[in-house]
C-alpha cells in the first residue's frame, strides 16, 4: 500500500542524544537498542479518519522517529491499515457503500492530513488484505504450537497456550474481561476455551468478504494481523510497539501472545519476543468526553483545514500536551497555538513581537540567557535534550518561547536559520 509523500528535513549540526522513554514502572529507558531503530505503530481502520485523536498519536510517533534520525539512528517504521474488520463492514452496511470504496477514501483522506501535519512517512505502510498471505503465515505457525482451535468454523486462539499471557497489560482477569466486551471481543460466546480467547480467522458470513486460507474462506482477526505485520517487517524482537492508551488491552496484549506463542524459539537468547519497549499515547477529549467515534464528538483535521485552520497551528496545538497525558482539544488551545505559531515566526524573521507570558524557569536552560553559547546553538540543544527526555514536547516548545523572547535584540545572523530549521526537523513545524 502507498504511503504518504514525506517531507524534507532540515539537517542539523552534531547529533542529539539517545532517547529516553518510560518504561512501565515510570523508569527512563532507551528507546532504541542499537544503531538501528525500530518502530510498529498500530494504524487507523479507514471508516471515519482522521479526527484530533489520531493526529496526536500520529505526531507522538513523528517525534520519536525525528529524535531517532537526529541521534544517527537508521529508522525501520511500519504502521498498518485495517482494511477489513467489522468497524469498516458496519460502517459500509449502514451507508449503502461499497466497504472497499469507503476504506479507500479514508485511507486517502488520511494520507492527506499526515502530510498537512508534516508528518514522517512510515518506511512501510501494508494494509491488512495485502498481509493476508504473511497473516496465514503467522497462523500456521500457532497452529503447528497448538494454540489454536475451532468454534463453529471460527478459528480461536488459546490463552493457556502462552505462560506469560497478562504481561503487556499487568490486568487481572475480570478486569481484562471487562475491557474484551468492550473493545470488540466476544468473552461471552458459548463453546470457548476461555473467555478471553481471540478469534484469529472469522469464518465467512454472508455478504461479508472472504478470502480462501488453510482455515476455511473467511478473514483475518485484528490482533493476529499486527502480530503478523510487525514481525514480518522488523524481525522477531523490535524496538517499540506503539498505539494508543485503548490498545493495551485487548489489541497490544493479544498481538505480542500471539507472536510469543508463534516465534518464541526464534527468539535471540536474552531478547524478548516481539516488542521491547511500549509507548501508548493518552486519549484526546472533547467537553471532558473522550474523543471516539461511538460517542460522535469527533473533532476532524479535514475540517479544520476546510476551515481555513493552519496545520502548523494543529500540529502546535497537539505538542502543547505529553504524549502520554489525556487532555482536552478545545478552540482556546487552538488559538493560544496560532499565537505561538505567529510569535515564532516573527522571531525567526526578526520583528519585533510583544513578548509573550513568561516561561517557568524550569522549562527554560541556563544556555539560553548566556552570552558564552550563540542562542541558536543553546536552543538546539536544549530542544534535544527535552525531546530525548521521553518525548517532553511542551518542554520543547518553551525552550522556543524562551528563544523568541530573547533572541531578536541580540541574534547573530546564523541564529534564526538555526532555529528555523530546529523547529522542522525536531518538532515537525514549518515557519
């Protein structure tokens, strides 16, 4: 499947340091393991896209990826796209549409925001129907451990068949029972082993697609579609598996037990099966709900944009926040970004601007109020070292706020090229 087009970005003197990320007990770890960096983000399934939400997971990932590139890592990023699952079917049913018709505008109407948002390209964007062959691969392999079984030409997946089952998540049973019911599980059907076994082929309905396998004609359940993506692409151990907070249970949970069970003797000694690190993005809310689309409070980027909205203000408005804190979209935000937007690009151009609310010491480095280190060169690397510090963008954003106040009395004429170019390949915003 095509991805996006990317974007230049600007290269930048030296090179930034490793970045860090929690791990789950809150500890800074590195993110990558070595030279090469390697990222699986869990993709959109193309019925309603792209709304504040996905963006802001979206743009979480673009930082690590530029903070990758900038300390000299070679960067393997693949995402996918659920472009068959019941979510899509139901949409298509409801409207009278063909579900491939439907699925192919929002993938395109996706594509489109990304590359407003300056967002990176994944290195490899695979669509869920084109995986099918690498898909039956992966359950095959279940199979050939036992781990699979049949429910009335269902194909399910066993829990028992993976010790370390629970791992992902930390949750005990009713809660992760719960949350199955919730997000697209079936922990009530009669005849299974276990409620909380997965389905990893549906046997074909009518009027639903299908496709022939070892398993009958049917399709791909969600879980053994990423467990299959991500190892098929990065290899059995990967850097990070990332998504957003809804994901640990039950996708993030199931897709590394399924890959665990399938690949677990072709795992490097001392290395874990499937990822090594997890990152999951915080929910976007609206009026304190959270954004989704069941609830219908959906806040799209297309409509901002149609709305005259600048990206760059959209892309502001979202790093204001952690990655991996919950917060609210509101158009107050959206005005403070455009003004921060505006402010940083008068610095840039050397106007002079009413200087803004002042930054809390904290957020700003000592380098930046010293004349021994020219600003620029003091603002590079503190932008880097937030950003190294698990993604810390609204750290970053005040170091520039800090620059702007400071710099256009006393700029030398490398210091706005510097910054300039700081903010796109760092933070992704274009002047």
């Amino acid at each position: 499947m095509d991805s996006w087009r990317g974007v230049p970005v600007p290269e930048l003197p030296g090179r930034g340091p490793e970045t860090k990320i929690a791990d789950a007990g809150g500890e800074p770890v590195s993110a990558a393991a070595g030279s090469a960096a390697t990222l699986y983000a869990c993709g959109i399934t193309p019925y309603d896209a792209t709304h504040i939400g996905h963006a802001a997971t979206y743009i979480a990932w673009d930082l690590l990826a530029r903070a990758w590139r900038d300390a000299g890592h070679e960067v393997t990023y693949v995402q996918n796209v659920t472009d068959v699952d019941d979510p899509l079917l139901e949409r298509a049913a409801r409207d009278g549409e063909d579900w491939r018709e439907l699925a192919a505008r929002e993938i395109a109407r996706f594509r489109a925001d990304m590359e407003a948002l300056r967002v990176l390209p994944p290195t490899y964007y695979v669509g869920a129907v084109e995986a099918l062959p690498v898909i039956e691969r992966l359950s095959r392999l279940l199979a050939e451990h036992g781990a699979l079984y049949d429910l009335e030409g269902d194909t399910y997946f066993t829990r028992s068949a993976d010790p370390s089952f629970g791992a992902v998540s930390g949750l005990d049973v009713a809660t992760m029972t719960a949350l199955s019911a919730e997000r697209g599980g079936d922990p009530g059907r009669p005849g299974k082993k276990d409620p909380l076994d997965p389905v990893v082929w549906l046997a074909a309905r009518p009027g639903e697609p299908a496709w022939p396998s070892d398993f009958g004609p049917g399709r791909p359940g969600w879980h053994v579609e990423c467990a299959a993506i991500a190892t098929e692409y990065l290899g059995v151990t990967f850097d990070v598996q990332a998504g957003g907070t809804d994901l640990i249970f039950p996708h993030h949970e199931m897709s590394a037990s399924h890959a665990r069970v399938a690949l677990g003797d072709q795992a490097l000694p001392g290395e874990p099966v499937f990822a090594r690190r997890y990152l999951h993005a915080g929910m976007v809310r609206l009026a304190g709900e959270k954004m989704s689309k069941s609830l219908g409070n959906l806040v799209f980027v297309s409509a901002l944009l149609a709305d005259g909205v600048d990206p760059m203000a959209i892309r502001l408005a979202i790093l204001a926040h952690h990655y991996r804190e919950d917060w609210d979209w509101t158009d107050a935000g959206l005005a403070a970004a455009q003004a921060r937007l505006d402010r940083w690009r008068a610095a840039v151009a050397a106007v002079p601007f009413p200087p803004s609310q002042p930054v809390p010491p904290a957020a700003a480095p000592p380098a930046l109020s010293g004349a021994r280190v020219p600003l620029g060169k003091a603002a590079l690397a503190a932008v880097r070292e937030r950003l190294a510090d698990d993604l810390d963008a609204p750290g970053a954003l005040a170091v520039i706020d800090a620059w702007a106040d400071t710099a256009p009395p006393v700029m030398e004429s490398s210091d706005a090229a510097l910054v300039r170019d700081t903010i796109d390949a760092l933070l992704g915003v274009r002047l």
